[in-house]
C-alpha cells in the first residue's frame, strides 16, 4: 500500500529521499557564513564567537516583583532581559482607569509611570545588561522611559543596548493591541528611527514581528512572507521621511517564532535571512554591510504548547530552540512548559532556561557556523520556502503593499484560512499533537502554576495615584501641553515624550495626548 505523501505546515511535499536532484542548483548557491546573501549566518564564525543572547521573555505583577524574576534569572546565566507588559500598559491605560480593572500585572508587568521603571530596573545597570521590550502602541513612552532610567543612572544613550519591538503593523494584522489608526502609527515609528538613529546607535529601534503572525496561524512562508512585506512598509515610511536606508537598516530587526517541523523552520530562518538581504540590496539599494544583515530573536511556539501533558512541552521547546540555533538566531527565548496554564513558575523558567545553556554547552550544535548546510533536504527546503514565500510577497504588493493589506483585511483572513485548515487537520488526526489527539491521558496530574497575588492590582493602582499626588503636577502639564505642539506642527515626538515621563507624566496621560489628536482605530471587520 503507498503512503500518503507528506507535506510541510507550508504545503511543501516532502521526498521520501533527498538528493542532489532534489536540490537541484540550491548548493552552488549557498554560500558562506558571513557573506552576501548570508544564507548561512550573518556572521563567519557564528556562535564561535559568542553565543546567541540567552533572552527570557518576563513580567508579572508590579515592577518589584519582576524585578525580582530578572535578578533569579540573570544570577542563573540568562544574557538579556525581555520585558513582558500587562494589557493596561501595552494600549495605553493607567492601572486605576476602568478598562485596567482585572488587567493589571496579569499578562505582564504594570509600568504606569517612570517610577514603575526606576523600579523595574533597579539595581540593574543598564549599560551592563540589553534589554528587550515587547511593546508596540505605546513603545515610544516605554523606550522614552528607558532613556529616562538610564539618564537616571548615569548611562548615556549611546551606552544602551536591545530592542523596543515598535511594529504596529503586526498588531493590526494579528494581535489587536494598537491605539491609533495606521497613518499615525507610522509617523510614530518613524519619529523613533529618527531619534534612534542619532541617539541611539546600538539599540535596535524596531523589531519587525513575524512570531505573533505564526502564532496566529499562519503557516512558516506565510510569517516570512508577511514579516518582510512589513519591513518594505517601515522602509518604504523611513524613505519618506527623508532617511536613507543605510541610516536606518543597521538598526531594524526581526522577531520569528520556531514551531515544531525542525527543518522546515531551520529553512525558514536560512531564506528569510537570504530574501532580505536581496531586497534591501537590489530593492532599495544599501551601500552599508550591515544594512543586509538580517538579525533576528527567536521565540519558541506559544501556541503549539498543550495543556494536556504539560511536560511533555519541555520536549518540544527544546526541539524549537534547537532549530532557532541551527538556523543562525542572534537571541532566543525558551518558553516554560506551564504557560498553557498560567504564566511561567520560577521552577519552570529555569527549565527554560537551562534548555538553552545545554544547548549551548553541550550539544555541539554552536562548535560550527550552519551546520545543516549542504543537506539536500534542508537546501531543498530553504529554496522551496523561499519560492513560495516570494509568491505571497508578490501577492502583498500587487495589492498595494503591507498597510494596503491591513486596510483591506487581506492578511487577515489568509491567516484565519491557515489557522482553520490546522485545525481542521488535528481533528481529524492528520496531524499528531501528542497527548491532545493522540498518546492521550485518561488522569491529569495538578500542576503547581504561577498565580498573581490579586493585591498587587490594589497596590499598582495606589502607587500610580501617589505618583500624580507627589510629582510637579504644574511641570507635568507643561510637558503634556508640549507634547501636544510637538505632535500638532509635525515634530518629532521623541524628545517631548521623554520630556513628559521624566516630569512623571503616566502612559495614561500621555497615550491621551494622542488619542485626542489622531482619534482611536476601530477594526470594523
């Protein structure tokens, strides 16, 4: 009896045997590490060099509490920090507004003012240590607030380093967390390259997100392909905004997520780093080496962890991670086995972590730059997600680009397509989820899980009204109003943010300023 023929997430069959005819002309043109189209890594040694930057995702509660699961996890040998915030503070809410009620410290960190950060980062030098920011509607006063603590600590902005995730695209396209319409929002972002590009020089100013559109649904060409659609986007407004790519391209990043097919995702990390370097090349014509260099985080797959045999998720993190290696990340984060539960326990956030570091230490996957290279399979499948990554790009501009295809919804029901075909073919067991469709448990054994102390909301929204009670609430004002002008007569609005948390305006306060001048986004669809 014949098999049935095997398929990718991506549709990409899969040969019984690969050989060099299935590679066809794939491995005369690979090239090497460090090299231009840099399939095989960014860099000629790779993690010879250094290893990626051991970057665990984290917030709860209030800024003291999570303060204290970045000092567990850096005395551990974590090598970054990446800052979850609660829901209140990523759309632009105080945590004593109505909409906040429940909200508070549940999905991340509440930060309602400098205060919060000042706490957040204490004792934390923040020229030592790179710290990642998950934040989009509201990056500019979160990255305003970092400044502001560095300033506070001594640190000049030319010390910092890390990333503030700034893709407001990607929230329209599959995640929902944005405040102003599109126009606007991108005006915001470019105000950030702008500023970031003279003050910032080794901070990454946005890292374009592909992992929440996987997360989402949709399958691995279809994250490349949207996540470089939106990278054309943001150029494309730096552009405008009289930049020149090689001023901006040093400092974009990307954000994938690795999922469970190990070689599938291993080439799709190999051609999303070849395709970009192509475009920013040939597209818009970088001089600067290291406006090609595609350098990305890597999250491992939020949503493939099941519920049911939790443990059994430490297998498939570190599966994921191991691809996310292979595939040449410059950070990754490992998630913990629980969090299909609750946010990640101290137990299991050291499991996450240590996945890494024996990864790292032990397994000889970092001894040597692209090690798959040269596979037939994996260069069979590098080129064939290439190709079908590059025919849904064209589908994106042939249908006017990646802010057209919010506004027409086209992005968002291919992902609604490829999340329902998914699912559809795990309830009729043609794909295999362990311990959900299939090796299933009749007895769940409890799980020990994370639970917020529901008085740190009381706490949280206490501390902000004490911070409008002590601060200059004439300075505050002020800067407020200046922030108005600023973004009235089309000025940068960088420095008056930070102008305003350093008065200790709140995110509430200064989200409002915009919200009144460019209105609220409603998705009518």
């Amino acid at each position: 009896m014949a098999t049935k023929p095997k398929k990718t997430t991506s549709g990409i069959d899969i040969p019984v045997v690969a050989d060099a005819q299935t590679a066809k002309g794939e491995m005369a043109r690979i090239g090497e590490p460090g090299k231009y189209p840099y399939t095989r890594g960014i860099y000629p040694d790779m993690y010879r060099g250094r290893f990626w930057t051991m970057r665990q995702y984290a917030g709860f509660g209030t800024a003291a509490e999570t303060n204290k699961r970045y000092k567990y996890l850096l005395e551990r040998g974590q090598t970054g920090l990446s800052v979850a915030f609660d829901l209140a503070t990523q759309i632009g809410y105080d945590s004593d507004h109505p909409l906040a009620k429940g909200e508070v410290g549940r999905t991340g960190v509440a930060i309602d003012s400098l205060a919060d950060m000042e706490t957040l980062f204490d004792g934390i030098p923040l020229d030592k240590v790179s710290t990642s920011m998950t934040i989009n509607a509201t990056a500019v006063i979160l990255l305003s607030m970092y400044i502001a603590v560095g300033r506070k600590q001594g640190v000049s902005e030319s010390q910092l380093s890390g990333t503030v995730q700034n893709d407001i695209l990607k929230e329209f396209i599959a995640r929902g967390t944005y405040i102003l319409p599109p126009k606007p929002s991108m005006r915001i972002i470019t105000d950030i390259f702008a500023y970031g590009k003279d003050n910032l020089p080794k901070y990454n100013t946005i890292s374009i997100s592909g992992y929440h559109i996987r997360e989402a649904g949709a399958t691995a060409a279809q994250e490349i392909a949207f996540t470089l659609s939106d990278g054309i986007a943001y150029v494309q407004a730096a552009l405008a905004a009289d930049m020149g790519i090689d001023q901006i391209g040093p400092r974009l990043s990307f954000f994938f997520a690795a999922h469970n097919d190990l070689f599938e995702e291993v080439a799709k990390f190999r051609a999303a780093r070849r395709m970009w370097a192509r475009i920013v090349k040939e597209q818009f014509g970088a001089k600067d080496e290291r406006s090609l260099l595609f350098r990305f985080h890597t999250q491992t797959g939020g949503s493939t962890l099941t519920a049911q045999q939790p443990e059994n998720n430490i297998v498939r993190t570190g599966m994921q991670a191991l691809a996310a290696v292979l595939g040449g990340t410059q950070s990754l984060h490992t998630n913990g086995f629980d969090e299909a539960l609750a946010l990640p326990t101290e137990k299991s956030a050291e499991i996450a972590l240590r996945t890494q570091q024996i990864l790292a230490y032990e397994s000889g996957v970092a001894a040597t730059a692209d090690p798959l290279a040269g596979s037939y399979y994996v260069e069979y499948l590098t080129d064939q997600v290439e190709s079908k990554a590059t025919a849904i790009m064209q589908e994106v501009e042939r249908r006017g680009g990646a802010v057209a295809c919010v506004e027409s919804g086209y992005f968002k029901a291919e992902i609604a397509r490829s999340a329902w075909e998914y699912q559809q073919a795990i309830e009729k067991r043609e794909a295999v989820v362990i311990g959900v469709n299939q090796f299933t448990s009749a007895v769940q054994a409890p799980q020990v899980i994370l639970k917020v102390d529901e008085r740190l909301e009381r706490r949280q929204v206490e501390a902000v009204q004490q911070v409008r009670h002590r601060r200059n609430a004439e300075r505050a004002a002020r800067a407020l109003d200046g922030l108005k002008e600023t973004a009235s007569s089309g000025g940068n609005v960088v420095p008056a943010v930070i102008e305003a948390v350093e008065a200790y305006a709140t995110v509430g306060e200064i989200s409002d300023v915009f919200r009144r001048l460019y209105g609220e986004y409603h998705d009518a669809r």
